[in-house]
C-alpha cells in the first residue's frame, strides 16, 4: 500500500521548525570546533520555496443498475380451489330443497344407506317423508358400465351434470334413474314421488326431478 507524506495531508508548516533548528545546531557545533574557518553561507535553497504535490482524489466508482440484484418474483397462490366432499352426504340438500325438487310436501329427514354386503359403508343419504324420498349414493364405476350396456334401457345424456351423465330408464320409460361422474367418482340419484302402487305414472315428473338434482349435486361434489 503506498504511504502518502504528511505534506499531503497539510502537516507541512509543521516540518519546517524542525528543518531549522537542525541546521542551527549543526551551524553551532561548526562554530566551536576552534577551526577559525568561516562560517559556511546560507543555502539559497529553502524545503519552504518546494511546492507541495497535489492531493489526489480516487475517481468516484460509477454504479449500475444492473449492479443490483432483483427482487424475487412472486407467485399467487391459487384461487378458487373446490371443497372437498363432505363426510356426511346429507348436507348437501335441505328439507326445502328436497320439496321443491320433489314437488310433494315434507318435511324431508335425511337418514344414511346400509353398509354394503361386505360391511363396507356406503356414502350416501336419502331424503324420505311418509309419501316420497330423493336419494343419492356412490356407486362403483362398474355399475354405470353395466347400465349402459344393459340393452332393455333406454340411456339419455344428461348435460351439466360433472363429467359424464345419464338418464337410465326401461324401455316403457319405468324406473327413471340418474347416473353421474363428478371428481373421479360415480353417483346414483333416484326421486320416487309416490311410494304407493302404481308410481309408474309419476315416472316422468321423477325423471325430471333426478336429472334436476343430479345438476345441482355434480356441482357441489365436482373437485
């Protein structure tokens, strides 16, 4: 590292007694030696007539935007991300949901299907008062293959109810039953507005009110 002289730091005035009282004392120690030799003229030269170097300044670092890092990009969080199914299949429809689906009077109680033949439980919930029901379960995917393969059915499309869906029906338009796939799993919605004999002749209002609540249903169940 280079050592700047104290001239350059404006010490400079303070060198100059010092200069001095050197060169007398070396003047006195001339003079008392008895020589008898003539003092020695003063030098015309003075450090006092020697300019100072200037100071230097170190030339300002320029600085740069690219310099700087950037700040980290940030990443929304998703939104609108569907809930879940529910554990209890009978939240999703009210007693008044279930009357204006149905179109008999109520109230309607939700009760949960029996465990399967193997002791499995079944997701599910019918809907029942002492006239009619509305009732939803899971089924596996199988039984809707079957369904549709059975050729004493008539199979209808249902649109807008999640990802696939039919109205299944025999042949003299008996029996209407709903089939829908929402998030990977498929459903079975059956309405019965009449538990008496002789329902057959409620077969169209119950179509319509399956392929009605199988809509309503996909939605809430879609993931």
């Amino acid at each position: 590292m280079q050592l700047k002289s104290p001239l350059q730091y404006g010490r400079r005035h303070l060198w100059l007694p010092a200069l001095a009282l050197a060169g007398a004392a070396l003047a006195g120690c001339s003079s008392g030696s008895g020589s008898g030799s003539a003092a020695a003229a003063p030098s015309t030269g003075s450090a006092a007539s020697t300019p100072a170097a200037a100071p230097t300044t170190a030339a300002p670092v320029p600085t740069s935007a690219a310099s700087t890092p950037a700040a980290p990009a940030t990443t929304a969080a998703p939104t609108g991300a569907a809930a879940k199914r529910p554990t209890d299949a009978c939240t999703l429809l009210n007693s008044p949901q279930v009357i204006a689906a149905v179109g008999t009077g109520g109230p309607f109680a939700g009760t949960h299907p029996d465990p399967a033949s193997d002791g499995s439980p079944v997701w599910g919930c019918t809907w029942g008062s002492r006239q009619s029901y509305a009732s939803i379960r899971e089924v596996k995917p199988t039984v809707l293959a079957t369904v549709k393969a059975n050729p004493d059915n008539q199979i209808t499309p249902v649109p807008g109810a999640g990802q696939e869906a039919v109205l299944t029906q025999r042949k003299d338009g008996s029996h209407p039953e709903v089939y829908f796939v929402a998030d990977g799993r498929t459903y079975s919605v059956e309405v019965v507005k009449d538990r008496g004999p002789g329902d057959n002749v409620n077969a169209p209002a119950e179509a319509l009110a399956e392929t009605g609540l199988a809509v309503v249903l996909a939605k809430a169940l879609a993931g």
